[in-house]
C-alpha cells in the first residue's frame, strides 16, 4: 500500500512540475505575442502573460530542491532576468527582457515594424493564446 501511495504522489509531482513549465512558457509566449498583436488582443495577452507569471513565481516557493532540479531545463532561459526584491519587480524584469528579444527581429522604424508585426503574429501562432 505505501509504494502505491508513493508512486501517486510521484506522479503529482511530476504533473504539477510540468504545469509549472507550462505556466512559464505561457508567460513568455503571451508577452512576446503582445508585442505582435493585432489592435485588441494586447491588452488581453499582456494579462494572460502576468497573471501566469504571478501563478509561477508563487507556487516556486513551495517547490522542494528536487523539483527545483527536475523543473530547471523546462522554464525558458528568459526567466533568469525574474529577479528582484517582490514578485511585480521579478516580472517587470522578465517583461522588458522578453519585449526586447521579442523586438530583436525589428528594425528601428515604426513604420517597417507594422508588416513584421502581422508575419510574427501568424509564424508564432500566437492566435491560440487563451
């Protein structure tokens, strides 16, 4: 009985370990996608984006070394800019840097970036987004 009772909260672990993953990416891809939106849909991605963060960043506290470990190469290297004295301070970190790699593809001119913004929108399917 107690190996059972091992292996299925093992197993829940691991579940909530990908879920933190999940909860991660989705933070990146929202804001980056934020970026690229059409008139409408940026407002909507950048509350996505940071209300998956503040999920993240809250239930990382409660995670043991191990799961630490075992979450470590599934959060975007993005993450490693989240730092900072509250969790609002961690994400503006992790905003800017993710609004700056997701404009790296850009040019300075405004008027350059509309027609790229339409492109990306579509090649990172950023229309999925929920």
């Amino acid at each position: 009985m107690l190996c059972i009772t091992l292996v299925l909260a093992t197993g829940a672990k691991a579940e909530d370990v990908d879920e933190l993953a999940r909860l991660a990416k989705t933070t990146i891809v929202a804001w980056s996608c934020y970026m690229y939106a059409p008139d409408g849909e940026g407002d909507r991605l950048y509350v996505l984006g940071m209300e998956s963060g503040v999920e993240f960043l809250e239930r990382m506290a409660n995670l043991t070394d191990e799961e630490h470990k075992r979450l470590s190469g599934k959060v975007p290297l993005l993450w490693s800019s989240a730092k900072g004295p509250s969790i609002d301070f961690a994400l503006g970190r992790l905003f800017e840097a993710t609004v700056t790699n997701a404009l790296k593809d850009f040019g300075t001119d405004e008027e350059d970036r509309e027609p790229l913004k339409f492109i990306k929108w579509d090649n990172e399917n950023c229309a999925v987004l929920k």
